[in-house]
C-alpha cells in the first residue's frame, strides 16, 4: 500500500471536518432531547379546536421567547466581536511600537 493513498480519507480539511463533527455534535444533541424529552399528559377529552387554540398560544409564547433569546444572541455576538477587535488592534499597536522602538 503507498504511503499517498493510506492518508486518504472521506473528508479533506481540518475546516470540513470540523463542521461536519459539529453537524454530526447536533443532530445527536437533537436527538437526545427528543427522546429524553417528557410525554405531554392527556387529560380529558379535548376537542381539536381546543387543543389547537391552545398550540397556536404556546407556539406564538413560544416564537416570542425564541425571538428574544436570538436578540440578545446577537447583541453579545456583536459586543464580544468589538471587544476582540479592540484587542486585536491594541496587540498590533503595542507589537508595531515595540518594532519601531
């Protein structure tokens, strides 16, 4: 067997197979709040128009909560990203004066 060919494999690049790991990282962490996830209890008869009603309130609460949750997401993204570039740029102006010192 070559030494070439034995190197070889499915997925080329540290980048792809970090996000392929990542992916694979996800679709089992899904899966395993699906399944650990607790059976809604059935209480009584409810009628479908009822049952929906009461859906649609929970998923608009919940569409409310998520939407919430994605704002502050973003707000840190945005301020942990200024900060890393104010340090960034503070590291490059401390090594550019010690170059030219």
């Amino acid at each position: 067997m070559n030494r070439k060919n034995r190197n070889k494999s499915l997925i080329r690049g540290w980048r792809n197979k970090l996000i392929f790991l990542l992916v694979v990282y996800f679709f089992g962490f899904a899966t395993a709040v699906y399944c650990l996830a607790p059976v809604p209890q059935n209480t009584g008869n409810r009628t479908g128009e009822k049952s929906f009603a009461h859906s649609a309130l929970k998923s608009d609460e919940f569409a409310t909560a998520f939407n919430e949750g994605l704002h502050k997401l973003i707000n840190f993204s945005k301020s942990a990203a200024l900060r890393t570039a104010n340090l960034i740029k503070q590291e490059y102006n401390q090594r550019r004066a010690q170059v030219k010192s």
